[in-house]
C-alpha cells in the first residue's frame, strides 16, 4: 500500500488554519507577487492566487483587485482586465500543467457557494481524466500531486512576464 501525503491540508482539517481575518485578495497589499500568500500577480486591475486548499493542483483564484462583492460593482475597465486574465491564467496552466480541461467559476454570495462572498472572485481549475478517485469519495479527501509551494515556483515567471508586458489598463 502506499501512502498520500497532504501535509499542509493538516491545519485546515483541524480548524486552524483557513479562517483568516482580513481580505486574502489584499494579502501582499502593494507588491507584484508574495510566496506566503501565494499571491502569483497583482496589478492596478487584477490579482491571481493560487488556493491554499486547491480542489486541485494549480487552482487559481482571480479577483479584481478593488475589493468588491457583486458583478454590476465592478468598472469597464476591471472587466475587461478579469477576462484578459482569466484567459491568461487558463493558457499558463494548460502550458505547465497539461490539464484536459478547466472548470471556469463564479460563485456570487454565500448562498450561492461563495467562502468569500464579499470580493468577488473566479476560480480556474485545471482538470484531467478522472482526477478524482476514491479518496474523494469514500474520505472527502482530494490528493494533490505537487506540494502548492512548487507550483508556485513553477507557475510564477510566466505570470512575472505577463506583468511586464501587460497592456495598459484600458488596451488589450
């Protein structure tokens, strides 16, 4: 038999970790990137996360980064910039991870799902052929492939080079 380790998910599971106080989209407030927080890019518009409990390997988080909770909040401008990014986000996950597919969604309210339903957010999973096998389930327990830190580092210069080409916020 072999064994599935999951260490980080440990805090989560007991209760003690994942109930932060604060915005996690505003975590590493003013910089481009943040390892800690897991914070792959920000910019004036747009800020990209990875999960810190993923549903799988390479689950992004993407917020504008105003804090706002509803779709009819948001500018011209930050729409725009959510789905040039979500486009983005979707074409370096499909080149470092090889998905078959993605799950693409917005979860608007607690009613409706949302864990932080007052900064909107869309969350890009990347998918593969049968991915979730019975640890799922039987144990409600998802494995994760790759420690979340690796895929950090992994995924981090492609989001640094799209920073420093990125358009101006009105352009695409």
């Amino acid at each position: 038999m072999k064994n599935l380790w999951t260490p980080w998910r440990m805090s989560y599971i007991l209760g003690r970790e994942g109930r932060e106080t604060g915005c996690i989209f505003e975590a590493g407030a003013g910089q481009r990137h943040d390892r800690p927080a897991l914070l792959l890019y920000r910019d004036e518009a747009v800020a990209v996360l990875l999960n810190r409990f993923p549903y799988a390997n390479g689950h992004l988080l993407v917020a504008p980064t105003r804090h706002v909770a509803e779709l009819t909040e948001l500018t011209t401008v930050e729409e725009q910039a959510l789905m040039r990014m979500l486009r983005q986000a979707v074409a370096i996950l499909r080149k470092h991870l090889r998905p078959a597919g993605f799950n693409v969604g917005l979860n608007l309210g607690a009613a409706a799902g949302a864990g932080l339903a007052d900064h909107l957010h869309f969350h890009v999973v990347p998918r593969w052929e049968e991915d979730h096998n019975f640890m799922t389930v039987l144990a409600e327990i998802r494995t994760i492939p790759e420690h979340i830190e690796q895929t950090f580092d992994r995924l981090l210069p492609d989001f640094q080079i799209l920073f420093n080409s990125r358009p101006s916020p009105a352009g695409d």
